[in-house]
C-alpha cells in the first residue's frame, strides 16, 4: 500500500492527463477554420457590394433634385461600408457586422430626407 488515495495524481499521471487535454483533433480545427473563412468572404463581399450601392445611389441622387444632404448620406454610408469590407477581410468580422449595420442605417435615414 502506498498511502495515496485515488485522487490524488502523481506526476507521471498529472503529465498524462495534461497531454491527453492538449490533444487537438484536426477535423474540429479544420471546420472552425473553414467557418471563419465563410465569415471573412461573407462580410468583405456584402460590405464591397453595399459600398457600390451607396455611391450608386450617391450619384444618381447627386443628379435630381434631391436636397444635398441625401447624396452625402449615401456616401457616408458607403463609407462606412468600405471600412466594413476591409474589417472583414482582415478577420475582424463582428466589428464588420456592426458597421455593415451602421452604414446601411446612414443610407436608410439619407432616404428618409428625400
């Protein structure tokens, strides 16, 4: 009899047990890398085509006789956008949802004043 109960560990089994936890399987880390990467493309790709649809607007906007605060809204807001995008493609995608969010509500209220 050695005198140590079940629960307490040696170092042998503490060094085990510390490898056993570090394993880290390949399949999970390869679909939490394909997530991410659906996340990027995802929030570059709507803030790139959210950001061509508000200077879009901007311009068609700047022609009529819209007051000049409706074209500068929609620029704002494709701005914001375009900052979006680059958030996104850089990894920073919750950060690019918010200003997605952002961007889209400045266009909303510049079409609000026409």
């Amino acid at each position: 009899m050695s005198g140590r109960t079940d629960s307490v560990a040696g170092p042998a089994e503490a060094e085990e047990a510390e490898r056993a936890e570090a394993v880290v399987r390949p399949e999970d880390d390869a679909e939490f890398y394909d997530e991410a990467r659906r996340a990027r493309w995802l929030a570059t790709g709507t803030g790139a085509l959210l950001a061509l649809a508000g200077v879009a607007a901007a311009l068609l906007r700047l022609t009529g006789p819209a007051p000049a605060l409706v074209p500068a809204a929609y620029a704002a807001g494709a701005a914001v956008c375009a900052a979006a995008a680059l958030l996104g493609a850089r990894g920073r995608t919750r950060r690019a949802l918010w200003l997605l969010i952002a961007g889209t509500m400045i266009m909303a209220l510049g079409d609000q004043f026409d």
